[in-house]
C-alpha cells in the first residue's frame, strides 16, 4: 500500500468496465478512494465532459482510453497511476504520462 492519505481523494476512473478500468479502479480502491466508476465510450467527444458533470466534485481524472496491454502491465500501469494520485507526486501538476501498456519494442 502507498503511504498516501487515499480516503479522502474521489477519482473518476473513464471506461472503468474495459481493459485497465477494472483494475484501475480496484487498486485505486484499495489505497483508500472513493472511485467513481463511469463506463462511457470515450470516443464520444462529449463523454469526458458527461462523465465529470455527473461525477461532481472530482480530485483526480484518469482517463482510461482502454487501449489492450499485456496481462503483466496491468499492475505496473495501476500502480504507476496509483502513486499519481498520491500527495507523493504533488510535483506533477497538468502533466499528460502516455503508457504504452507494454507495446512498445525495447
């Protein structure tokens, strides 16, 4: 678990029902958030817009663009967005952190 105060941070979690949204959402979770769960198409450009006027007052936006990775990223990825979300990483502040899921070649 991260040493980070989670019970009082309300994430929204997009596409949380496909690919990385599931876990994404439970490891969230599990350190302690509140995570609401919106399960729109974020093709739709209007879906982000939706998704945070019904989530109402949000700390954290993961924008989940369910792009499929290998079973192993799973937990790298989740817990990477974890410890964004932790006031360990009160430093980044607007940054946009691309993750291949383990698709690109190394």
């Amino acid at each position: 678990m991260l040493h980070a105060p989670f019970h009082s941070l309300r994430i929204l979690v997009t596409q949380a029902d496909v690919f990385m949204g599931p876990d994404l959402c439970a490891v969230l979770s599990e350190q302690g958030a509140t995570v609401i769960a919106d399960s729109r198409a974020m093709a739709d450009p209007l879906a982000v817009t939706a998704a945070l006027a019904d989530a109402g007052e949000i700390d954290v936006l993961v924008v989940n663009l369910a792009v499929p990775a290998p079973a192993s990223a799973a937990t790298e990825v989740t817990t990477f967005a974890a410890y964004l979300c932790s006031d360990a990483a009160n430093c980044f502040v607007g940054q946009v952190f691309p993750v291949c899921g383990g698709w690109v070649n190394r």
